[in-house]
C-alpha cells in the first residue's frame, strides 16, 4: 500500500480538492483531523449555520424553498448526530466539513450554497464562542449552588468557634461560620470572572470570512441576534484570529480550580486525626489496599490533584497564541482541548465538592479545644493594654515578654498569677483574667468584615441577597 496517498483523505471532499492533484497521505490526514475533539460542537455549528442561512436568504442567495430544505435537513442532522444514528467520518477532518458532507450529500444543489460568505475562520469561532457561553452557564449555575450550600453551613455555624490560623499556627479565635465565608468571597470573585468571561465571548464574529470580510451583503446583526449575541465583531481580522475569550474562560477556570484545591487541603488536614475537626461522608472516600482501618479522603486529593491540569491547560492557550501573527494559524486548532478539558474538570469537580462539604460533620468540641491555648489571645493581651493608653507597639513588646515569661515558667497566660502580670505592665488589673474567653475575643472583632457574631449575621444576608441577584442574572444569560 502506497502510505503517500490516502484512501479517503480530506482532499476526496470536493470542496477543497479544486487546488491539489493528489490527497494528503494517511498520516497527514491523523495528524490534522480534529474530529474526536471538535464533534463537541456540533450542535453550535448547526445553530450557525441555520443563522447563515436565513441571513443568506436576506441577502437572495437562496430562494425561500432552499432555506427551507436546508434548514430542515440540517435540523435532521443536527438530530441525527445527537441520536448517535449519523456516524461522522474522520476523512472529513473536523465537526464543521462532516456537517457539510453530509448536507450536500442529501442536498447537492442548495448545500453547496450554504458556504457562501462565509469561511471555516469564522465558523469555527462562533461555534467555539458559542460552547464557551454555554459552558460559562452551566459552571455559573455550579458555582451558585456550591455558594448556597456555603451560605446554609455558615448560617448554622455563626457560635461555632475555632482556632484561626496563619502560618499554619494558631492565630486569633474565630467563627467556623467566618472561616467558610472566606470561601465564599473565593467563590463569589469566580462568578464575577465568569461573567466577564461571558462578555468577552458574547460576541458574534460570524460574516468576518476568513479575515477580510464576506464578498455579500450579509446581516450580521441578523446573525447575531439568532444566536443570542449582544455585540457583533468590530475587526474581521481580530475576529477569526482572537482567543482572549478562550484564554479568559480558562482563567477564570483556573481560578475556580485553585480556590477548590486550598478548600480541598483544609478538609484533607481538618480530616485527619492530628485535628480531627471534620468527619467525612464514607461515599466520598476510599480504603487502603493493605492498611484495613484506613479511610482516605480520595475525592478530595483528586480535586487538589486536578487543579495542575487546568492550570496547565492555561499555560497551553498562552504559550500557543504567544507569537502568532495576524490572522488565522492553524495552531488555534488546539485552542478547545485545554478548554472542553478544564471545562469538564471543573464543573465536575464543583458539583461533587458541594456534596462532600453539604455532608461533613463538623467536630465542635475538637474545634473549641483548640481555643485552649491560651497564646491564642495574645493579641486581645495587646488590645487590653492599648484601652490602658499603652501605644500598641510598646503592648505589642510587653506581650511578647508575658508570653516568653509564661513560657519559662511552664505556665499559660491565663495560670499566671496577677502579681507575676504586674511585674511586666503595672497597668494590668484582674479583669486581665477575662479575656481568656474564646466569645469575647470574637465579639471583640466587630468591624465590617471581621468575626464577631452580628458581623457574620449581617454578612450572610448580604450574600444570601446577592445570590439571589446572580440566580436573576444567570436566568437572563440562559
């Protein structure tokens, strides 16, 4: 066999064959085809095309008869490839020339008119723009019920305290509550960029052909508005050679992956028996191939471990479209696998995480025991010295002489004596012992923002009324 030429070849397609005596060779033919990636769009590239279609009508390309055969027969494509019946062929290269074999197979006249003012430049990228926007609906709606679901723990969670952390050691005393909603504020910025996302990508850039524009008097906004696109493109040139709104997707999927994975990790130590702070659901973990008492917490390791391929599918779009010049390269045609991939990954990731935290079983006497180390109020020693008159870096340096003194003398802060307390600052009085009160401190933190209970009250209905503002605004994308 002759590895040179191929046995059904791109080339055999009479649309593109007119310029080349032979076809491409059989490894040629692999190495180009998209077909296994791109059938994702097929749909959206029938969508397309019937919005093409009516503006090809508008503009008397084709009779009102062929618009109508046409568009039935691509509806019966488009039905056929959904129902599995309508096998594609890998000999066609992509999504896009399989739907056009097989319409002028049924139509060899009036289909082979449907590619008129138009380029697989533009179809390719409103159909790519197209599957972004549906994405970014779906992920949105993912992200406000795992945001919901955040709200609900925290509401119910507001007296629960904890030792809060910096550098991984014990800080201030907190709320569960205001921990969780820290999470939400990760999540709720990851709305924002998903909604930017989608504006980036809402616009149509179809009638731009190949760079220059169409050679016919298409509507574009006729187009457009077929499509649910706000905006039409302003550069036919930007138009077919633009990924930002790829690259912006996949940023904001990063993002989402990225807040999911330090989640993840908190849950991972919160679960193991150093802090014991959590149980987990069975469903969500896995045993041990030799270790029997083992209970892993796989699901969330494999969230964590997934954020590195999002991440890297980001750097794939940025490093592909670094140094392409104007207009289209065929480099783009690996713009969808880094998205479809990071898409799928993170909308799959979001929904079984919102199943694994709406399960857990927070341990609030393991929690509050943390709270008995008494170097936790360090910093309420210091504000209690400031309400004194002491200048705060003049208490912030006696506290870290009462914490290296208590130390030394194997005691907490709250077992020293108020006569070993006055050695250090005289202006300490016996109403020092009362601020060993893991409720006090945290009331103390009352501004905007911070961990006193009427804060966090005040701020779960603040987000329980913007969830129901991004409920309205995805209802109007949809």
């Amino acid at each position: 066999m002759d590895k040179k030429k191929t046995t059904g070849g791109v080339r055999h397609n009479n649309f593109l064959r007119g310029r080349f005596k032979d076809d491409i060779s059989e490894m040629t033919a692999g190495f180009t085809s998209s077909l296994d990636i791109d059938k994702k769009l097929a749909d959206f590239d029938i969508d397309g095309s019937i919005a093409h279609l009516y503006a090809l009508r508008k503009a008397g390309i084709v009779g009102e008869n062929e618009k109508n055969d046409i568009e039935k027969a691509l509806l019966k494509i488009k039905a056929g490839i959904k129902s599995g019946t309508l096998e594609l062929d890998k000999k066609y290269e992509d999504i896009h020339m399989n739907i056009e074999n097989k319409l002028t197979g049924l139509l060899p006249e009036a289909g082979a008119k449907l590619h008129t003012g138009r380029s697989r430049n533009d179809q390719v990228s409103v159909d790519f723009r197209l599957y972004v926007k549906n994405d970014i609906k779906n992920i949105a709606e993912a992200l406000i019920g795992l945001r919901s679901e955040l709200i609900k723990i925290a509401s119910s969670n507001i007296r629960t305290l904890m030792p809060g952390y910096t550098h991984f050691q014990h800080a201030q005393p907190v709320s569960l509550a205001h921990h969780i909603l820290a999470y939400y504020e990760m999540f709720s910025r990851d709305f924002e960029k998903l909604a930017n996302a989608f504006k980036t990508a809402d616009v149509s850039t179809l009638g731009s052909g190949a760079l220059a524009g169409a050679d016919f008097d298409i509507d574009r906004r006729l187009e457009a508005r077929m499509l649910g696109f706000s905006n039409i493109s302003r550069n036919s040139i930007d138009a077919v050679s633009d990924r930002d709104f790829a690259i912006e997707f996949n940023f904001a999927l990063s993002m989402i992956a990225l807040h999911l994975s330090r989640f993840c990790e908190e849950l991972i130590i919160w679960n193991g028996s150093e802090f014991g702070f959590i149980k987990l659901k069975d469903e969500f973990t896995t045993g041990s191939s030799i270790m029997p008492q083992k209970k892993n917490p796989d699901v969330l390791e494999l969230i964590r471990g997934k954020t590195g391929g999002v991440i890297a599918n980001l750097l794939s779009l940025f490093i592909m479209m670094k140094a392409l010049p104007l207009a289209y390269n065929r480099d783009m045609q690996e713009d969808k696998k880094p998205v479809m991939e990071s898409a799928g990954t993170v909308y799959n990731s979001l929904l079984i995480f919102k199943e694994i935290i709406k399960t857990v079983k927070f341990n609030k006497e393991n929690m509050a025991a943390g709270l008995k180390d008494d170097s936790i109020y360090a910093t309420d020693i210091a504000t209690y010295l400031v309400k004194k008159g002491i200048p705060f870096r003049k208490s912030h340096e006696i506290v870290g002489r009462l914490v290296g003194y208590a130390e030394s003398a194997g005691k907490t802060l709250s077992e020293l004596s108020l006569k070993e307390y006055k050695k250090t600052a005289d202006a300490i009085e016996n109403d020092i012992f009362g601020i060993f009160n893991p409720v006090t401190s945290v009331n103390s933190k009352k501004t905007a923002g911070g961990t006193a209970f009427k804060e966090i009250g005040a701020a779960v209905k603040a987000y329980e009324k913007e969830i129901g503002k991004h409920k309205k605004l995805l209802e109007i994308l949809k």
